[in-house]
C-alpha cells in the first residue's frame, strides 16, 4: 500500500496500491457495507438497495457538465445517508426525490435532465413549468441581496 486516505467525509477509506510483480498502481475504496436498505418499486416489488445505480443516474444527468467524480460520489453519499435516516424500506419516489434534491444543490441543467426524466415529461410545457419552479425558489434569494 502506498497511501491511504479517508474520503466521502469519512464513510470509506480511500487506498493507493502497487502490485510487487509489475509495480503498476491502481486504488481501492473500503466502504462499510450497511445492511438493510430495500427500494419498493412502482409497482410493488422490493429490491436491494444499489449506491452503483444512485452513482449511474446521477453520472448520467451530469454528463459533460464542470463537476467531478468525487463531487458524483458525495452527493451518492448524502442521498444514501438521508436513504438510510427513513427506514429500511423506502419507496423508488424517496430515491427520485432525493437525486432531484442533491442535483439542484449541484447542478441546475443536469437537475432538468433528471426531471424530465423522472416526472416523465412529454412536451415542452412541461420543461417550462419546472423551469419556472427552479427559478421561482431562486429569486427570493436575489431580492434579498440586492435590498442589503
């Protein structure tokens, strides 16, 4: 092991390695593996909880937009942890709702890119409507600093 360092505010251990035959260098991640946590699909059925999936969906909203892997891996982290605060079984909806929440924190066009496709939008109208949502929650914030 040539460094270890702990990541994603203290929930695993990130480690840099060296193999003794070729000496080539590559890292690991130890996370402790929490137990428990099922997703209730749709349409009834229970799965096992995947942080891979939670990764994947929040990659893919962010493609080529200015944020980096270790900002993707902490806002998996503080999805699954607010995951985990409701329970051991909690609904597809919570997990959608949670992505959308960290997105907008993170990035407002990949948040739009995950809304139009979590709340299946099916005209244009209704990338309007959300718009005008996101940008209604931001504008208080401005009157306010421009009044001071």
């Amino acid at each position: 092991m040539v460094d270890s360092r702990s990541v994603e505010e203290g929930g695993a251990i990130r480690r840099r390695r060296e193999c003794a035959a070729c000496h080539r260098r590559y890292t690991t991640f130890e996370r402790v593996e929490e137990l428990g946590l099922s997703i209730i699909k749709r349409d009834g059925t229970k799965e096992p909880y995947r942080r891979d999936k939670i990764v994947s969906g929040i990659g893919k909203a962010l493609k080529n937009r200015p944020v980096t892997d270790e900002q993707v891996a902490a806002a998996a982290a503080r999805v699954e942890a607010r995951l985990r605060r409701k329970g051991p079984n909690v609904t597809s909806q919570d997990v959608g709702l949670e992505v959308l929440a960290e997105l907008k924190k993170l990035d407002q066009v990949a948040y739009m890119r995950f809304a139009s496709v979590y709340k299946d939008f099916q005209e244009i109208t209704d990338f309007e409507r959300e718009l005008g949502l996101l940008l209604q929650k931001r504008e208080p914030a401005k009157r306010r600093a421009s009044r001071t």
